[in-house]
C-alpha cells in the first residue's frame, strides 16, 4: 500500500480540485459575460460581443459557444448539487 502525504498544514490545494474550481471558475465568468451580455442586448440593443470581436467572426461566435457550453455545465452542477441536497 502507498503512503499518502496527510501534511494538512500547507495550504495546497491538490492539483484534481484545483482544476475543477478553475473549470468551475471559468463557467461561471462565461455565465457572467453572457447574462451581462443578453441584459446590453435588452436594454439597449448592444451586443457587447459582437461589438469587441465583430459581428458574426470566427471570436465573436467563439465566445456565443463557450458561453452555451458553461451554461450546460451550470445546468449539469445545477442538477448535482440539488441532488445531494
């Protein structure tokens, strides 16, 4: 059996849970923009994105795309932690 390094008394934070709160961190600044985004759109006809990337280029269709896939991750977490709740 390998030993396993119990030092609690670091602050590291082990590499599998920091990428899944960087992924978690990433979602949710997408979600961020997007929302922010779609409030632009509303209020004042302005498509932020479109307006710093171009409108309908390869970026600005980009940033629609991660946009939709952090949502399906949000909704994905979303259901998970009402799950365990």
């Amino acid at each position: 059996m390998a030993a396993t390094n119990t030092d609690y008394s670091s602050n590291a934070i082990p590499t599998a849970s920091s990428s899944g709160r960087a992924l978690d961190l990433a979602s949710l600044t997408l979600l961020i923009v997007g929302g922010l985004n779609w409030g632009l759109v509303g209020l004042f006809n302005f498509d932020l994105v479109a307006g710093l990337f171009g409108e309908g280029t390869m970026l600005a269709r980009a940033v629609y795309v991660l946009v939709g896939i952090a949502a399906l991750y949000g909704f994905v977490t979303a259901t998970r932690v009402a799950k365990k709740g």
